[in-house]
C-alpha cells in the first residue's frame, strides 16, 4: 500500500470505521449466542445434546455460506442493506428462544421451525461479513479483511466465554436472547448516527427503534413469557404450579373448571370429578356391612376422603399420600377444600405423608375398607403400586369382612391393562369384581372390588349425583369390547402392567 | 388422562431452563465427599511387619482368619454343623470384606459386591444358606421360589447408547448385519456350552466352578486368551466385542485379551438359575448389596468375631498351628492356639504371614478398582427406557451406576444414591493401583461427576455429595491357564491349615468365596473329628 510507511494518523481510525469495526465484533457475538441458544434449547427440549449441537452448528455454519456467496450479487446500496439486515437478524435472534419455546408445545413439526430458525439467522450473518468489508473498504480503511475476521474471531470468543459462564447461569435463555438482540439493533442504530451521510436513513431509524423497543418488552416480560410457555402446555389457564420434591403440581382453572395434574397427568376436573369418585368409593363402602375406619392410599386431593365422610358410621379415616405438599394444598386452599368439603381437615380424618409401599409393608392395623387411588401406572416406580406383592400387603389390611376398591385404568382403552390388575389381584389371593363408569375427562374407567371372600353381586349404595342404584348395578356389566381377556401377573421383576399400559395407551394416543 | 409428552417436556424445560439448566457447568462447585478404602494403613503395616512380640495368649478351636464372604460361610457352616469352638479375626473394623456397605441420610449403599445371581441346581450349599437367611421362601413345582422383594425389580439393566436408553445391556438398533451376526453366533456358542456336559459327565461350565467338567477338550479354553478365542472365530463386531468387554471387566475388572477363554466363556455359559416363577435369570439385590449376605451371616455367629484384628503370622506348632493377630484398639499382638485354622484372605497375604504353609505365587494378579456413590436430589431420567437398577453407557469407561433405592421399600423417592464402578483395567495392575494411591480425591471426583453428566444430563446440580472408595486388590485376575493351574495347586494345603477365600477359583464371585469358605469350613471338621452332614 501506498502509505505503508507513514505512521498511523488518527483519522484513519474514523468514527465510521470504530462504528463499522464494532458492528464486526457485535455480528459476530450475536450471531454465535444465537446459534448456541438454538443448540442448548434444542438439547433441552428434545435430548441428545450432539446430535442437537453438531446439526444446529452444521445448518449454521451452512447458511452462512449461502449468505456470503450470495453477498455478491449486491450492487449498490451496501450500508442500507446492511442496517436493515443487522435489524432483520436483531429481531429473529432475539425473540429466538422465547419464539422456540412458545412453538413447542403448540406445533407438530418442532424441528421444522428450529431448523429454519438457524438457516435464516446464519444466512443473514453470512450476508453481513462480505457487506462490511465492502462498506469499509469505501471508507478507506487499511487491511479491511484481516481487520473484519480479527474483530469477527474475537466477537465469537467473547461469545462462546460469556454464554455458559455468564449469560446461561445468570440471565437463562429467554433474556439472553432478548439481551442479544438489542446490542444487534443498538449497533446497527448507532451506525446510523455515525455514517457520514445518515441523513437519508430515515425509515431504518424508526425500524430500528422499533425493534429494540420490541426486544427490550420482551426482556422485561422473560418471567412471564416463560411462563406462558408451561401455561400453553395445558388447555386450560394455570392458577397454580408449584413443584414438590416428588412431582409438579399445577392446578387451572377455566370458568368453573378446576382441574389438578401431576406430572402433567390430569387427576381429576371438578366438572366430573363427582362421577370418579362416586364410583371409586360407593361400591366398596356399600358391601361393607358397618363400615367405621376406612383406609385411603393415594388420593391426596382429598375427594374419595369426602365420599367416604359422606357415611356418618365411619368413625377414623387414614389417608396415606405420598406428598405434603399435595395434602396441605387440598386442606388449605379454599377453592380447594370447597371441593372436599374440608375433608383433610375432618376430625375423623387422620392424614400421613408417606410412600404408600413402605407404609402398607409395615402397618399392623386393618381396616373395613381400603380405597386405592394410585396414578395410573405410567412408570416402574408407580408400577410397583400394582404388584402382587403389594395385593399382597393389600390383602393383609383388609379386616374380616372387609373390602378394597382400585382404580384400574381405562378397560377400553387398555383392556389388557385393565385385566392385568384383576389378575395380579386373584394371584395375590383376593376375589374380585370387577366394574367401570363413564367419567367425561377420563373417559370410560375402571375399578375392580377386592376382598378375602366373595362379594355380593349387589348391594344398596348411597345415593349421589351420578349413582343410584340402577346405576350402580349397570356398572358391573362389561359389553365384549372391553370384557375379560387373558392377562399376565404383574410382579415386581417383569412390571407387565407398565408395558401394557404403556403399549394400549400411546397407541389410543396416535 | 394423559398430556402429551412434547407439551410435558415443553413446560419441565421451560422450568430447567429458569433455574440457569445446563450451562452452569463450569462454575460447578465441586461436591463435598470422602476418600476411602480398604484399610491402607493396616494393609502397609501388614506389608512392613515389625509387629511386636505377643503379648497375650489364647486358646480356641478353630481359628478363621479373615472375615470376608468367604470367612464367614466358614463361620456359618461351622456354626449350622453345631460347632461352636472358633474364632474369626478380621483385619477391618467391619467384616464383610469385598461385600461391605455404607450409609447415609439418603439410604445404604454397597462399597463393593451390589448382587447375587439365582442359584444354580448344583450350588447346593448355597440353596440352603439362602433358604435359611429367608431368601428363598418356598417351593413351587418342585422349584424353589424366591421373595419377591429380594429379586431385583423390574427394570433391570439399561444401556445408554446412540443418545438414547434401551432395555438390556446389547444395542437392539442402530447396529449393521455383521454385528447381528456375530451376536447370534456368540449367543448360539454360549448356549450350547451352557447344556454341554465333559465325557466325565459333569456340566462343563457351572457354578461354583469347581464343579464344572475337568474335561481336557474344555480345560484347553483355560490355556488361551478370551480375545483369541473370539478371534478365531472372527467375530470382530465392535458392538459384540463392546459388551464382551463389558462383561470381563464387570465380573472379572480385567480386558478380554488378559481372561482365559474359559473364564470368558463361563460367564455367559455358567449360570443356570433354578427358581420358579420364571426367575431363574434374575439377581437378587439389595440397597446395602452384598453386605445384607455378609452381615445375616455374621449375625449368626455372634460373640465368634474378633475385628480390628490384624493376622500377621501363622505357623505349625507340633499338632496344632499359632495364629498371631495384632489388637488395632489395644496395640499388642495376641497368640491364638488353634487346632485348626482357616485362612480367609486373599491369596498373596495368606502367603505372606503364613510362608510356611502358602507358597507366594506370581501367578495370582489383581485388579484394582475405583467404587464412587453419587448422593443426588433427584432420581435420575433419560431418553428412551426408564431409570433401571443397572445404568450403563455403552461408550464409557465407567461400567455406570447401580440405584440403591431401585431395590427399597419405597416405591417413589425423592433422592438416591448411585454406586458407579470402574475397574481400572485398560493399565497394568499395579500402575492402576498407583494411580488409585495418588491421584487426589478431586479428580476422581471429576472423572465421576463428568462421566455421570455425559449419561444424565439432568443430573446437573442435583449431585450432593461424591464419596470415593479405592480397592486396590479388588479382584483376581482369571489370566490364562490360572484357573485350572495355578488356582488349583495353591488350595492344595497340608492340614490342619485350610484356605477359603474367592481367589482360589480365579473368580471373584461370592457364589466361588461361599463355596470355598464351606469347603474349608467341612475339611476342618473332617479332620477333627467333628460330625456334620455335607452340603457340598
Ligand atoms: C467393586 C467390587 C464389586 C463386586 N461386585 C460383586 C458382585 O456384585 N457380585 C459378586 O458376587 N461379587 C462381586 N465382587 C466380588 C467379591 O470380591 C466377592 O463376591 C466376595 O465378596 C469375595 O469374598 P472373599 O471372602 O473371597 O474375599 P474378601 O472380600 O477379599 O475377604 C477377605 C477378608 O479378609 C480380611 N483380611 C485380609 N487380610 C487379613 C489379615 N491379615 N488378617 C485378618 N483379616 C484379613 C479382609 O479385610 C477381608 O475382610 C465385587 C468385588 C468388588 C471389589
């Protein structure tokens, strides 16, 4: 070069020429924190965190080299197409990761959107490096491409430093994104200002402050976003989430419709509610000839306990649930234990939080009846909860004379399911009798009635809203489609009941 | 009743990813935890000698020496045959040896041995031990049933593999022709060997081993390499080789070239549970693993053992043999008389303190191990098949972690304790046992808590604590021709002295320590005269 050898003068470090370096560093910053919030969320929301790194970085990496070969067909115009598209990439980048979480639950095709996500981001920074060096180039500025890629080196160090060690622990991906996405349109804002001939970029300065206006809402709203996000999950609006040390607890609530999930499981909603419980208890408590102390395991919300108080012989009720924080909900929120009838609070009621195995294994006393209201065997550790050994332990508290009811799951959805659990009862040396009502959110449900001796086909039960006594009789016969079949004995070392269930239900669900 | 899993997923990320998730990584702080194992101090000071002259003097009929699996099937067998007048020293404060276990808030948890196999037909002491401890609880057609809450629950084994977890420990998918292939032909061998029997009628592969066939055409599987014999058959496939490797290293802490092709063999081939209900394939587990053995056993011998009691010289006295044992607690050396004794420990120290009577022998190697349990808050999770008992990844080094609630009473809990193993076999024995010396406890509590992140993700920030435990003789090594050469001339001993110790078979198994302690628990008998009624 021509001056080579003339010491460096200030101004050929011009304002425009910082701006532009800058721009450099701040492209190059934001276009990694993208592609590394498109990996980490990836990973997070469908596992396999290679995989998810190495495609997200090869998309990336790819467009990026469709961006700069198709850099060259720009003719003109240069800086405009620069600003506009520094804010293009500002907006999608930033909103990436609160954009990819809202999608999640809602859309089919995740992967889809991820991957068009990354292409359009990587495409534009692509465009930008060649569009740079170009812009500089006209400012007259010295070794314009080791001075870009240096700046665009650092920036990617920068970035990949500060997104684990700073912006992850201490922002989480939603305001990292948002954060990134402003500095994208603040630079591209500033280089407006200080181009020497911004006067004609009007239109991109008022896009500009848009867009950050935009983004910036968005960091201020990252709490509530996030929280739309698990609120999309469910059908309903969520009035209450918490998680336990065993599980998530979130309640919704939609006009008169409360409902309770676990693990994102619906337990009951308050519209049928009435139908399950009914069913679940009334049977068993009408063939009991004075039922006084009553066993509940499961059912921590509190509901079977108020079908049960509905019997004014019952003098002690034992409720043994797993988790504290269920009960303590269910006796002290009022729109709950409006629902219960302050069940949990009854002086007849006895409340223990303990793991229903353990305490079945070592409790001593029997009871008149045991109503079991277990979650539906979704994995080995609930699965247990249907064992032979546990019928077995079963078996033990039910007092001469006594009975058990057990909610079984759905005899029409999972009919092998349903009649694995009669099985397992007979094999653990119960009768049993089986029987199924029509609860709306559920579906057609089943409960089968178990005892030391044989039970009666009929007996007078407690009239309710749902069941009278032509009901409660109907409910004991099973139309072909969901009559007896041939079913295994769930044990401990084969958990057949969690493969069947497993099996009946995701193929009802696909 | 149910909500999909992409919406579930969704809304639990959502919440991952609040709490900072992932990325905290490198500001991890690293998790409190100890650094122990077998007593090195007593172990040196075994090594070193110069203990000093005895001081006290006793008298006793047999003396055991040694407490592990091994001296206390010894002690049992005496003490069911009605033979009370013995005495079992052990070197620990804790007997149980290899089998031992520990405890904390969370739950108990194994140091060492974690399960026992169903027995086979032929292991007839062993029946009869496990029916009197209350572990075998009836017949059924003929077969034994086993209880219920003592065989391993359901699910057993997973693998991690291709970023997913499969049920069982092969790779069902994701694998090519050839490995199918060579998986199938392995798993034919195998099962032929395992209904074979030797022209001298025996099975040719059983446990415990010593009723296996003495067939020469099986006995020449000892004389070569396991890897060599694989290869002569040219099964290469790296996914039947990964798990062979697997299996070495898990029952045996030694490489597939180092393992006689009949130790190889026998792991796949031995093994015939006989039990009802079809559990004859299962293994019995429990949260504190072999220990729950180890400690019924004791508890039958009360008021018999003597710990804190390190032997370290054991020499003929006309009839009768003197058994010097030095008092920990008391620091003086203590003369036992015996008119029989029993030693119960590994082979390298029987050789050492009774040089009279055990020939040091080279041929007995060992491989070192490293055990961590990994307290954490929350259960462990994955893609694919559910936590099982048995987490392994199939590109570790590690051979994974065992779950010491997967086996407790409770059917849900909150936290749990990982017993994760490693044996270190890729290295000569004794450069792995330096390096279990001198690394420090904080890399091996990297090496654990990183190689633990790569197979659950969703580990990160619920690991409480990482206790480490170092065996530096762990195992010995089924090396080629040590089973039916070496093993078998070093139990050969000259009355009243009789070994039992798991060495003895060159396999590291309790089904081999269990015979072997009752072998020389019935050989002590015979010679004195005592009667009793043979289980073996
Ligand atoms: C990490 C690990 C995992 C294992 N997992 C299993 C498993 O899951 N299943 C299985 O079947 N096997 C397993 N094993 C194998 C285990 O070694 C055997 O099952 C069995 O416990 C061995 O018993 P033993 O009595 O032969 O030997 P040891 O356990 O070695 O017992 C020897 C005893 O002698 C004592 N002793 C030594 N020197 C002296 C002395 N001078 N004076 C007094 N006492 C002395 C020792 O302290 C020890 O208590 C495992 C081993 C290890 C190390």
């Amino acid at each position: 070069m021509a001056d080579a050898g003339r010491p460096r003068s200030t101004s050929s470090a011009s304002a425009p020429a910082v701006a532009l370096l800058a721009s450099a560093f701040v492209v190059a910053t934001c276009g990694l924190i993208y592609e590394l919030l498109a990996s980490t969320l990836a990973s997070y929301l469908l596992g396999d965190s290679v995989t998810q790194f190495s495609t997200v970085i090869g998309a990336y990496l790819f467009a990026m080299g469709i961006g700069s070969w198709c850099s060259r067909y720009v003719r003109q115009n240069e800086l405009r197409l620069f600003v506009r598209v520094e804010l293009l990439i500002a907006l999608i980048g930033g909103c990436s990761a609160a954009g990819l979480f809202l999608l999640f639950p809602v859309i089919d095709h995740f992967r889809v959107a991820l991957y068009a996500l990354v292409l359009a981001i990587g495409f534009f920074v692509g465009l930008e490096i060649p569009l740079l060096m170009r812009i500089l180039r006209d400012v007259e500025f010295r070794e314009v491409v080791s001075s870009v890629l240096t700046f665009d080196y650092v920036g990617a160090l920068a970035a990949s430093l500060l997104f684990p060690l700073v912006l992850m622990p201490y922002l989480g991906m939603v305001r990292t994104g948002f954060l990134f996405g402003i500095a994208n349109a603040a630079v591209a804002l500033a280089l407006l200002f200080v181009m020497r001939d911004a006067g004609r970029f009007r239109l991109e300065k008022l896009a500009a402050i848009f867009v950050l206006a935009l983004l910036g809402a968005g960091f201020i709203a990252s709490e509530r976003l996030q929280r739309w996000a698990e609120v999309a999950s469910y059908q309903e609006p969520v009035v209450y989430a918490v998680s336990s040390r065993f599980q998530r607890i979130v309640i919704t609530r939609r006009g008169d419709d409360l409902r309770l999930y676990l693990n994102g499981n619906l337990q009951f909603s308050s519209r049928d509610e009435y139908r399950y419980h009914e069913a679940l208890v009334q049977p068993a408590l009408a063939r009991v000839a004075n039922p006084r102390s009553v066993l509940i395991l499961g059912g921590g919300d509190g509901l079977a306990a108020r079908e049960v108080l509905r019997h004014p012989g019952v003098q002690s009720l034992t409720l043994v649930d797993l988790d504290p924080d269920v009960t303590r909900l269910f006796s002290q929120t009022a729109m709950l234990t409006a629902l219960n009838r302050g069940a949990l609070t009854d002086p007849r009621m006895r409340v223990i939080n303990a793991d229903g195995f353990r305490w079945a294994r070592e409790a001593r006393t029997r009871y008149d009846a045991v109503i079991v209201d277990f979650p539906d065997p979704v994995d080995f550790s609930v699965g247990k909860l249907y064992t032979e050994s546990f019928y077995r332990e079963l078996k033990r508290l039910i007092a001469p004379g006594g009975i058990a009811a057990v909610q079984s799951t759905s005899p029409l959805v999972a009919p092998r399911a349903f009649w694995t659990v009669a099985t397992t009862l007979e094999a653990a040396g119960l009768q049993i009798r089986p029987y199924h009502a029509y609860v709306p959110s559920f579906g057609e449900w089943g409960f089968i009635l178990a005892a030391n001796g044989p039970i009666a086909p009929s007996a007078p039960v407690l009239t309710g809203r749902f069941l009278d006594q032509a009901t409660a009789n109907r409910m004991f016969d099973f139309p072909p489609d969901m009559a007896r079949r041939p079913a295994p004995v769930n044990r401990l070392d084969n958990q057949a009941l969690v493969r069947l269930f497993d099996e009946e239900w995701s193929r009802y669900e696909a | 009743m149910k909500l999909s899993r992409r919406a579930l997923v969704g809304g639990a990320a959502g919440a991952a990813v609040l709490a900072g998730g992932g990325w905290a990584a490198l500001r991890r702080r690293k998790p409190p935890g100890t650094l122990a194992g077998a007593d090195l101090a007593r172990g040196h000071r075994l090594a070193k000698g110069g203990f000093p002259a005895p001081t006290r003097f006793e008298e006793t009929g047999v003396v055991i020496a040694g407490g592990g699996v091994a001296g206390l099937s010894a002690a049992w067998t005496l003490a069911e045959a009605g033979f009370d007048g013995f005495t079992l020293f052990e070197l620990e404060d804790e007997t149980g040896g290899n089998a031992r276990a520990g405890r904390n808030a969370v739950s108990a948890y194994p140091l060492g041995a974690h399960y026992l196999p169903v027995a086979n037909q032929d292991a007839r002491a062993l029946r009869h031990l496990l029916t009197r401890l209350g572990i075998i609880v009836g017949e059924k057609g003929g077969l034994p049933v086993y209880d219920p809450y003592q065989i391993c629950a359901d699910l057993e084994e997973r693998l991690f593999h291709q970023g997913r977890w499969h049920e069982g420990l092969i790779p069902r998918n994701g694998i090519g022709a050839q490995d199918r292939a060579d998986l199938a032909a392995f798993d034919a061998a195998v099962t032929a060997f395992a209904a074979h029997r030797g022209r001298d009628g025996r099975p040719a592969f059983t446990i415990p081993a010593a009723y296996s066939s003495r067939d020469p055409d099986l006995l020449v599987l000892d004389t070569i390499s396991f890897g060599r014999w694989l290869d002569d058959r040219e099964w290469h496939s790296p996914v039947l080789r990964a798990h062979l490797r697997y299996a070495m290293r898990d029952d045996y802490g030694t490489e597939p070239d180092h393992v006689s092709a009949w130790a190889g063999i026998h792991y796949f081939a031995g093994r015939r549970g006989w039990a009802a209900d079809g559990a004859g394939d299962k293994v019995l587990t429990w949260p504190e693993g072999n220990a729950r053995l180890a400690r019924a056993m004791a508890a039958r011998v009360p008021g018999r053992i003597r710990r804190g009691r390190i032997v370290h010289a054991v020499a003929r006295d006309g009839d009768r043999m003197w058994i010097d044992s030095f008092d920990v607690a008391r620091e003086e050396t203590v003369r036992t008389t015996a008119t029989a004794a029993i030693l119960a420990m590994p082979h390298f120290v029987a050789a050492r303190v009774a040089p009279g009577e055990v020939r040091a022998d080279k041929a007995f190697t060992y491989a070192p191990w490293l055990v961590a349990n990994i307290t954490v808050d929350r259960l462990p999770t994955g893609k694919g098949a559910q936590l099982a008992w048995d987490n392994v990844s199939a590109t570790s080094e590690s051979l994974g972690y065992v779950v010491a609630t997967h086996q407790g009473p409770d059917a849900r809990t909150a936290g749990t304790v990982l017993s994760w193993y490693m044996p270190l076999s890729a290295v000569e024995p004794a450069s792995g046992r330096r390096q279990l010396l001198e690394r420090p406890i904080e890399d091996w509590q990297s090496i654990v808590e990183d190689d633990l992140l790569l197979m659950n993700p969703d580990l990160e920030g619920a690991i409480r604590s990482i206790d480490v435990w170092r065996w530096g003789h762990a195992m010995v090594r089924p090396t080629p021709g040590f089973i039916w050469g070496a093993a078998q001339r070093a139990a050969e001993t000259r009355p009243p002295v009789f070994l039992a110790h798991s060495d003895l078979s060159g396999l590291s198994l309790f089904e081999e320590a269990h015979y072997h302690g009752t072998r020389a628990a019935e050989a002590a008998m015979r010679h004195l005269r005592h009667p009793f009624e043979s289980l073996l």
